[in-house]
C-alpha cells in the first residue's frame, strides 16, 4: 500500500473510547478478532486493521496465529503501548509451570514482552484445573507478564469458585453474546462483581442474525450496515465486541460505530431480538477445548 493511502486511513480511523478495567487498566470499546485467520492472513490483514482504527487485537494460542499476528503489529509500527493485545491459554496447559511456558511461547510467537490482557479460553470443568490456572495467572501478572488477567467462557460456578480459592476475581470473562444471545443473567451477574463483559461472534456467526428482518429495520432507518447496529447495540451496552472480518471494506464498516447513536427505543427493538439460542452450541459446563 502507498504511504499516502496509509496515511489517507490513518486520518480517517475513529478514536475507539475505552473502558477502565477494575484493575485500573484501559481496554477499547471494541476490537479486532483474528479466528480462523492462519498465520499469513493475520499477518497481512492486522496492519489493515489498525491503519482502520482497531488497537484491540484477539488471538489465542489455539489459533495458531499469533507470530502472524506479531509481524502484522511490528509492521504496523506503531508504539506497542498504543496497542493492546490479547491472548489465550489452551486446556492443555492448564495447571501451575505449564502455564508459565505456554504463556512463554505466546509472548515469543507475538513478538512482546507483554499481554495487555491473558484469557484462560475455556474453563474445562472436567479436568478440574482451572483453579490453579488462575493462581498461575496471577503469579505471571504479579511478575509483570500480563497487565490484566480474565478468562473465556466461564459460568458464575466456576467465577465464585476462583473467588473463593484465590480471593480474585477475573477483570474481564469473554463469551458468546450478540443480540439473539444476550446473556443477559450473565451479564447482571458481571455487573454486580465488577467483571467487564467482552463478547465473541458479536455479529452472529453461524445464526441468521444479520439477516433478521427488525434488525435490517432499523438499520434502513438509522442508514447503517444491520452488522453496524448490532455492534452499536454492544458499544451502547458496555460490552466489549471483538468482530472479525477478512475483507477491508468490512472492517472499516465494523469500527464505524461511535459517532451516532441508537434511539432507547431502538436499543429496546434490539433487545427483542434475543432467542437464546447460541450459534456455537458449546455449554462451558461440560465443553473439552484443549
Ligand atoms: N473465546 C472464545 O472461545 C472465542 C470463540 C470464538 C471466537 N472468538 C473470538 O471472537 C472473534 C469474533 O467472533 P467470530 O469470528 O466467531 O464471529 P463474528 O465476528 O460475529 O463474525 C465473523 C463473520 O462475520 C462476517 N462479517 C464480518 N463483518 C461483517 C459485516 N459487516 N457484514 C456481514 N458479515 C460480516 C465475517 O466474514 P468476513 O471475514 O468475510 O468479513 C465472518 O464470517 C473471533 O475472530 C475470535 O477472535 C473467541
């Protein structure tokens, strides 16, 4: 790309608001998710991604993209302290020192001495070691590893319980949620203990959601994408999206979300939308992800 269309985007890209974690730390309003992009796509299309804006970046080690996701940030070359970025712990790795070295390799593979934010990916309530997995999430972060330490698809059970073991609650749990799944019990339970909610397949992938006619409703009278009313519904929820787009028309579309707003009226239209029916259909209580 020439460096003046770079710079075109460049002065083009909204400013993403933040939210302040409980921990003190900042994380912005929405962000860029990376599944299923391969190393070579990461890699090409994070520099297109936060040329349009997105300084939130989601992988995990079970994506196998993170070095694609690091040389995408370096080329970037912007200051890693504008950036911030998130990784995931694998089910194989949980436990005490293999927490330790997976987390190793991540940093290594991402090209950084540290992770704005670490996610335990799944709770693996079978193998029953999350709790300890949190502890050595602790001990990383304490060491300066990881500014701020959350977790992925966890259940208030499993919540409490690392709150009654360790004595610390998670800063962030990050699970499936858009409008035809809005967690809303979930949601309240996240408010009461100070846990920001990040949401994953915020578009609904793998359901109808984006073709669902009240949605196309308001997105016809708003003028905007019906993917761009659903990612306002979260911003205006305080729920942090991390859509994924390949394309870069999309990926523009996806973070043009903060300079208009959604009527209560609207935001309660969408709320209506909610079916309770998941698009991945994993139940965290009994899901294997290793
Ligand atoms: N913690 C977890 O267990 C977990 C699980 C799943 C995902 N995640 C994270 O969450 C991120 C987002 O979730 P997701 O990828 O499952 O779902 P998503 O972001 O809801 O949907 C992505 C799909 O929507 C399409 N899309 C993107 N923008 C669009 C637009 N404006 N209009 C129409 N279609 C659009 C994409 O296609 P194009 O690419 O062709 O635009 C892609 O097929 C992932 O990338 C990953 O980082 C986390």
């Amino acid at each position: 790309m020439s460096d003046d269309k770079t710079k075109d985007l460049k002065d083009a890209a909204p400013d993403v608001a933040k939210h302040v974690l409980r921990d003190g730390h900042e994380i912005p309003q929405l962000g860029f998710g990376t599944y299923p992009m391969d190393d070579a796509e990461a890699e090409a299309l994070i520099p297109e991604a936060v040329w349009r804006g997105y300084r939130l970046i989601d992988t995990a080690a079970n994506y196998g993209n993170e070095r694609g996701v690091g040389l995408g940030v370096r080329y970037c070359d912007i200051p890693r302290s504008d950036l911030f970025l998130t990784s995931k712990l694998p089910g194989r790795d949980h436990g005490t020192d293999s927490v330790r070295r997976s987390l190793e390799g991540t940093l290594e593979r991402l090209g950084t001495d540290y992770l704005d934010l670490y996610l335990i990916h799944w709770p693996n309530p079978s193998v029953d070691r999350y709790v300890d997995t949190w502890r050595a999430m602790m001990a990383a972060r304490d060491e300066g590893l990881i500014r701020s330490i959350g977790v992925s698809n966890f259940l208030p059970e499993h919540l409490l319980r690392l709150e009654r073991e360790t004595g610390e609650m998670p800063v962030v749990n990050q699970v499936e949620l858009h409008p035809q799944y809005q967690q809303e019990t979930l949601r309240a339970f996240h408010e009461e203990h100070k846990i920001l909610t990040e949401a994953w397949s915020p578009l609904g992938r793998k359901t109808d959601l984006l073709q669902d006619p009240w949605l196309v409703e308001i997105a016809r009278k708003v003028g905007r994408t019906p993917a761009q009313v659903a990612l306002r519904w979260h911003v205006q929820s305080s729920i942090v999206a991390i859509p994924k787009s390949s394309n870069t028309e999309r990926m523009a579309e996806n973070i043009d979300v903060f300079e208009w707003e959604l009527t209560d009226e609207q935001m309660e239209r969408v709320r209506m939308l909610h079916t309770g029916i998941s698009g991945s259909g994993f139940d965290p209580s009994v899901h294997e992800e290793m």
